[in-house]
C-alpha cells in the first residue's frame, strides 16, 4: 500500500497559501511601493520553489513505494 505523506502535503499547501498572500501585497504595492512589491515577489518565488519540492518528493516517494 502507497503511503502519502500527508504533513509534506499540508507544507505545501502553505508555501501555496504564503505565495497567494505575497502576491496579493506585491499586486497591491505595484505602484505605489516597487520596493516591497519586488521583495514580496521574491519571497513568493521561494515559496512556490518549497512548495513544488515538498510535492515532487511525496509523488517520487509514492512512485518509488507502488513499484516495490
């Protein structure tokens, strides 16, 4: 049986969560802050990188464990 590693999951449904929120200020700072638009943007970008690499290795383990 093909555990999921459901904490894993749950990181990355904050990184998600985070970047919505980053995002949602850098759309909002757009003009009348670039500065912390830019940074916003930026730690969006981190976020989303976490959570991409929190999904690829639950589906790589998942994988790994269905072929055993």
């Amino acid at each position: 049986m093909t555990q999921i590693d459901v904490n894993q999951l749950n990181q990355a449904k904050a990184n998600v969560t985070l970047t919505q929120e980053l995002l949602t200020k850098a759309i909002e700072k757009a003009n009348s802050d670039p500065t912390l638009s830019q940074e916003a943007i930026k730690q969006a970008s981190n976020e989303i990188s976490s959570a991409l690499t929190a999904v690829t290795q639950v589906q790589k383990a998942s994988q790994a464990q269905s072929t055993e």
